[in-house]
C-alpha cells in the first residue's frame, strides 16, 4: 500500500535531524526503545502474529503520526493493534493498565540476568539462529540475469513489499535469489507462499525523469509478481 | 494517548509489557536478557571483522563478493534479519549507499540496531532520489567521477557495504584495522580513514 511508509523519493521531509548526527549516540536511546524491540520478538516467537504482520501494522499508522512520532511507538502501534484486534490485550486494557501504573521506572542497559529462564534461552537462541524467508519452489523463474523488465503499475491497498516510486518503471534483472516468502500473503493469510525474488537494477533517469537533479544506479529486490516483460 | 509524546508511548509500552507477561507472551527477565543480548553481543564491531578480514585476505574478499551470507555465517554472525546478506565493495570509481525506504531493514546480529537517522523517514525519502547531496550532509564528498548505487533493502535480503582500506594501513593487522572499520562506513554514509572509528 502506499502508506505513509511509502517514503522513497518524496520531498518535503526535511534534512536528516542534525541531533542524530552527533557521534557517540546509542542506537537506543531511550529504555522503553530496547524493551519495546524485545517483546515484540517475543510476541512473533510465541505465534501471537508474524513479522509481516508487524510491518503492515506500522503502515496502517495515521500519517502525521507515523511522519512525527518517535520511531519505536510504530512498533507499539502495531503490535498493540495486532494483539487486539487477535484477542489477547485490548486497546481499553492497556489504558487502564497505563493508568495504574503511572510514569515507569525502566532500567537503562539491563544486565543480562544471572540465569536464563528457558524462554529466555529460546529468544536468545532464536536472535542468532533468526528465521531465514528462501522457500522452495517448483515454480520456474520468469526471469534470468539481464533480461529488462518492468515494474507494474500496483496499486493495492493491502501490504506488499514494492516501493511506490519504482511504479511503471524499467529495469534490468541483476541477480535471481530463488524463492522466497511471499510477504503480502504472510501478512494477510498467514500462508507461506514462494515467490521468485530478483535484484532489480534502475537508472536515475528512469527513476526521476531526464531533469533528475543527480545521476546514479539503485538496486531493488522485488518479487516476480511485481514485474512484467519490458 | 498521545502517539506524539514520548512519555506517553514510554507509559503505553511499560503498560504493554506488563500485560504481555501476565498473558504469558513475555518474561520481564527475558526482555532483560534480550536488550541486553543486542546491546552487548550484536553491534557493528561484527561487520567491522568482516571487514577487516575482506580486507587482508583477498580470498575471504572473494567469497564474501560471490556468497556474504555463507562466508559471513563463517564468522558466526548469523541470526535475525542477517540470515541472507549481499556484500557491495567500494572502489576508487564506485560507491555504495544502502538504505530501507519502506521501514528499517538492518542486518541486526552484524551490525547492531540501525542507528536513528536511518529509520526516521528524512533518510529513506531523500537518499533514493538525491545520495550525492545527502552523503555531503553526513560529510562524505566524492569526487564527480565516483558512481554511486544506491541499495533499497526492500526485501529479506541485507546489504553490508565493503569500504574501501584507506591509504597509509598496509602495515596494520586484521586486528588493528577492526577499530578503524564505523558502523557509517559499512552503510556507505562515511569513508575510513587511517584514524580510530568513533
């Protein structure tokens, strides 16, 4: 969908914010950040929802907010949609919830606990054996190395994993990496679906117009349902 | 709630994990271990030993190029969202720049969380249509003849760029070069120099 995710190639967004520029600045910055990164693991390693899911959560965000909110109340947006619109914690508990507890007190970098509950084993074996998305496939792929493509006019309004700015443009299939997960029937059905994934190569000028202000090459992976014949 | 106050989302996210763990989808101690897991173990001093390692054994260099999942896995950095790796060299004519317009793809266990100016949307709208100027903004000047590609991580795959060894290193060892190697550098937004990393 062209959500407000759907960022590459627009103007107006302003310079990147020069705080974030300062050196020495730790990834996260604050310890609801860390906290939040955690349990959202912890909710896709418990079956609760996917990955693909959680992505397509974030672009259903209101679009000043997503644009104006700190980077990590996307995920608690998502996350918290998703685990009541399934069923387990409403929106009205988590405001009660809130209420009761009042400001937190979160320990900046946790040490890591003395002894390991078995969840706690499981999630940090899961963050090292992570969750590769290649499928295979029966399927013969559409594409080889070299031959021109061009990505189609899509416009649904449901998830996929297809940048809007590459619409309706030519390009040249650099590399075939197999199958891989479908993200869009992930995130909708939650069916593994493989589909044939290429490295899209694109010039400047196709991607912006003969009067782009710069000239350069941008690669994109984009799944064979994204493509046609050029 | 207000999802524009960052007391309110720290509030609703301490809210979230206590319900989380009452309903059995997570343990405070595991988030503990978890943070601290990223925070300790997973950082871009892995991909700098990729890195220096691409850097002082052509052959290493070679198979990072043809395969980066399997010679990065070789190192034992494999995990989640580094399970399938692209590795992009930069040369004396050719620059690489990577980024996740959609969201904030970033191989975690080989480089760490991506830092902020990398998820916000400022990045991910401009770099796609206008790097040369946004690289100047972060301090990285390429003469004109340089080729720049652009790298959008729109799928699984994760793109780990490969500076280039800067002059004036040749006598250092795999190990003294790790420190040289920023996270800036293996996304393309900084150059190395002879000079430590900050």
């Amino acid at each position: 969908m062209h959500g407000p995710h759907d960022l590459g190639g627009r103007d107006g967004i302003g310079p990147v914010d020069p705080e974030f520029l300062k050196p020495g600045i730790p990834e996260w910055r604050y310890p609801f950040e860390g906290r939040m990164h955690a349990v959202t693991a912890m909710a896709i390693a418990k079956g609760a929802f996917n990955l693909d899911e959680q992505r397509h959560g974030i672009e259903l965000m209101k679009w000043s907010d997503y644009l104006d909110s700190t980077y990590y109340a996307h995920w608690l947006f998502s996350v918290e949609k998703l685990l009541n619109d399934k069923g387990y914690i409403t929106h009205e508990e988590i405001d009660e919830r809130m209420r009761e507890l009042g400001t937190p007190s979160m320990t900046p970098h946790p040490t890591r606990p003395e002894t390991l509950s078995p969840f706690a084993e499981k999630m940090i074996e899961v963050l090292w054996a992570g969750t590769p998305h290649d499928r295979p496939t029966d399927q013969p792929a559409a594409y080889a190395v070299g031959d021109a493509v061009m990505v189609r006019n899509l416009n649904e309004a449901t998830h996929n994993r297809l940048p809007g700015y590459l619409n309706k443009t030519p390009g040249v299939i650099a590399k075939h990496y197999g199958a891989h997960h479908d993200p869009a029937d992930s995130a909708h059905r939650q069916v593994e679906t493989p589909h044939h994934l290429y490295m899209v190569r694109f010039t400047s000028t196709d991607l912006w117009g003969d009067e782009a202000p710069e000239a350069f090459d941008l690669y994109a992976d984009l799944f064979e349902n994204y493509l046609e014949p050029a | 709630m207000n999802w524009l106050s960052l007391t309110d989302v720290e509030a609703r996210v301490n809210a979230l994990e206590s319900l989380m763990v009452e309903k059995g989808l997570a343990e405070h101690e595991a988030v503990d271990a978890v943070v601290a897991s990223f925070e300790n173990d997973m950082g871009p001093v892995n991909g700098a030993k990729v890195v220096a390692r691409a850097w002082t054994e052509p052959e290493y260099r070679e198979w990072l190029l043809s395969d980066a999942t399997a010679a990065i896995a070789d190192m034992g950095f494999t995990g989640l969202q580094t399970e399938h790796m692209v590795a992009v060299e930069n040369t004396a004519e050719r620059h690489n720049v990577v980024v996740c317009t959609l969201c904030s793809c970033y191989p975690w266990t080989l480089l760490g969380i991506p830092p902020a100016w990398f998820k916000y949307p400022q990045y991910r709208a401009r770099v796609v249509k206008e790097p040369r100027s946004v690289l100047a903004e972060f301090g990285v000047s390429l003469p004109d003849d340089v080729k720049i590609d652009v790298w959008d991580s729109s799928a699984e795959i994760r793109y780990l760029v490969i500076p280039q060894r800067p002059e004036g290193t040749e006598g250092l060892t795999e190990d003294e070069l790790v420190p040289l190697i920023s996270r800036d550098s293996m996304v393309g937004t900084a150059l190395v120099t002879a000079e430590a990393a900050s």
